[in-house]
C-alpha cells in the first residue's frame, strides 16, 4: 500500500485512507522522464515537493508521487514510452490514496517540432493528440516511388482513407476552453533560449522553398498546435510530411501536427478510462510539449549517418521553457481556485475517436456529418 512520508513510508499492512484522508491535489504534473521533472523538482522550484508518496504500479524507478501539500499540487513521471505511461497512470488513478475527481492534469513532456510551424523551445498546447504508428509497415525500400512513407492505415486502399477498423487511441480531443486559458497564463512565462538552438534555428533560414522561413527561425514562444504520439522516434521529411497528412486525415483537417512524442495518447487512454469509473474530469487535462528536436533536416539532400545526433542545443530550453511556462499555468489555476474548481465547462467535443464520454466526434467513424 502506497503512503505518505517524509523519506520512507509506513508498512505495507498500512490500511487504506477513509474518503476524508484521500490526497486531493488541485494539479497533478504528468511527466514522462526524468529531466523532465528535474525543473519542477529542483531547489529553484516555484513549489516544494518535499513529501513523497509511494504508490503500487508505477514504473521502475518512478515509483513515488511527489506532492507539495501546502499548494495541493503532485507531480508523477510515468516513465518513456506508450506501456510505461499507460501503465503508470492507470495505477495512480486506481490508487485508493488520491481523490483525482477534480484535480486538473498537465501533461509536460519534450518533443520533436515541424519546422513549418514552429520551432525549438518552443511550447505547444495541443488540442488534439493522433497516434501515428497504428498502421500496416512496409519497408520502404520495397515501396512504389509515389509513396512518401511505408506506412499505411490499416486495411485502407490508399494513404489517404480511413483504416477499416479502429482500436480507439488513435485520436483524443480536449477541452480547447481550457486549452485558450491555459495558453493566456503560460505566454505570461519569460522563455529561455541557447546559442547551439540559435545557431541551428538558422541552418532552416533560406530553405527549399521557404518552407521552414517563417517558422523554425523564430524564438522560443507559447503556440497553439497539436502533438503525434509513437512508440518509435521517428525523424525526416518523408516520414513527417506522411504523418502531417495522417493527423489531418484521422481528425477531418482539424488538427495540425507541431510536436511529435510518444506517451500522450496513452496517458490519455487511461485518464479516459479513469473518467468513464468517474475517478478524473476529463475536460481537465491540459497537453504541454516543448520542441527539443526538428523532427527532420534543413537540408533537401539529407541522408542520416550515425552516431546520429538528437540534441542541436534545444533540449535544455525545451525542459526548461516546459517548466516556466507550466508554472504560470499552476499558478493560475492555484489562483482562479475558487472558481476554477468546479471546473471549466467545454464547447468542443472532448474524448476519443467512439464517443466513449458521449457527444458525436467531428472526426473519425462517428463524425458529424
């Protein structure tokens, strides 16, 4: 049995807290590895995690809740990748030590970034988050030449149709009121930049076409723009432009690819679940990610070569930015709590490609016509 503790907790035969002892956070900060949690954790920290809470079923290595009681905030780390995350959040929604019923959830993890839409260090807030790897691969070797990708949707006769069956991780929509409060409160954050992400920012000026003129060159800023979620780390034009089409395919052009991780739509897929036992609000979820990578090469001529280098100086900005500007939208709702406790209602439809938290998806199988 998970429990509270300074440095250590009680026994395992520590029975479970009564409804009134349940830890009730305001906020709960989902991040995925490590040195994303390290700014959020540090001594310069806004908020002062200093209590830990051990809870069954988290992944190895990740296995405590931290929680700063005085401000009602927690923050886990799942772990990498889709497994991991699905996972870990479904033991901490199932963990009979939290009432999560109106705790809102920020997701903050680094990510690649489109350059035609934005760049590194930059923070994305998603609307909608599209699973990309659920599709038949070929090698693309093997491919005809009219192909961008080796990938394809499942049982489709082209790349641009729908598969023939969905599994329901594919798309998650949420709630675009909150997602616009919580963009106003995190462009108050004053973000970070690095000389190695200047320098490579401009490697993408003067490119084919200006296609990444007027985007990858820019500063670090708080945008607007939807995430890809993949167990594989992915990286190229052919790849990416593939992807781009997908997301606008899977959402019926409402969504537009900016960041590309792994774990959201699974920490997704298990809140929805938890919200269908009515354990979360689903409308209550906020999706950060900071580019810490371009998600494919400046160069028209590219051809990867190993070691192949992830980091060109973005990664620190992007753990960094993702905090700052994570702050401000904590500190926000920390703020607001008087009315932001009973929630922010939500015009949009929210929740996956069924239905599954009723109302009709503007996308996929059931989508309004």
């Amino acid at each position: 049995m998970g429990t509270l503790g300074k440095s250590s907790g009680l026994s395992q035969e520590t029975p479970p807290p009564s409804a009134s002892d349940r830890i009730a956070p305001k906020v709960f900060i989902i991040t995925m590895f490590g040195q994303e949690a390290a700014n959020w954790l540090s001594d310069e920290s806004a908020f002062n995690f200093d209590n830990v809470i051990q809870v069954p079923g988290l992944s190895h290595g990740n296995d405590i809740v931290h929680y700063d009681a005085e401000e009602g905030v927690c923050l886990v780390t799942t772990g990498v990748a889709l497994i991991n995350a699905a996972l870990s959040i479904s033991a901490l929604t199932s963990s009979p030590l939290f009432d999560l019923t109106k705790s809102y959830f920020i997701l903050s993890g680094i990510a690649g970034v489109n350059p035609k839409v934005s760049t590194i260090g930059s923070v994305a807030l998603a609307r909608f988050a599209v699973q990309v790897d659920i599709q038949l691969e070929f090698d693309a070797r093997e491919t005809p030449a009219s192909w961008k990708t080796g990938y394809l949707p499942i049982g489709s006769p082209s790349h641009g149709s729908f598969p023939r069956n969905f599994t329901g991780s594919e798309v998650f929509e949420l709630n675009d009121n909150l997602r616009q409060l919580a963009i106003k409160l995190a462009r108050g954050a004053d973000l970070v930049d690095s000389d190695a992400a200047i320098e490579n920012r401009a490697l993408y000026a003067g490119s084919e076409s200006g296609v990444f003129d007027a985007a990858a060159s820019q500063t670090p800023s708080v945008v607007e723009g939807d995430v890809t979620a993949s167990n594989m780390f992915f990286h190229g034009k052919y790849l990416a432009e593939g992807f781009e089409d997908l997301v606008k395919l899977y959402t019926a052009g409402q969504a537009q690819y900016f960041m590309t991780a792994m774990e959201d739509t699974a920490v997704l897929a298990a809140l929805l679940r938890a919200a269908l036992q009515e354990k979360v609000d689903f409308s209550r979820v906020v999706l950060m990610r900071a580019g810490s990578n371009f998600d494919r090469s400046h160069d028209p001529a590219y051809v990867v070569s190993l070691p192949f280098i992830i980091d060109h100086g973005g990664f620190k900005p992007a753990c960094r930015n993702l905090y700052l500007s994570g702050m401000k939208v904590v500190e926000g709702i920390l703020g607001s709590w008087d009315t932001l406790r009973m929630g922010v209602k939500a015009d949009n439809y929210i929740g996956d490609i069924f239905g599954s938290l009723g109302g009709i998806p503007g996308f996929g199988p059931k989508a309004k016509s």
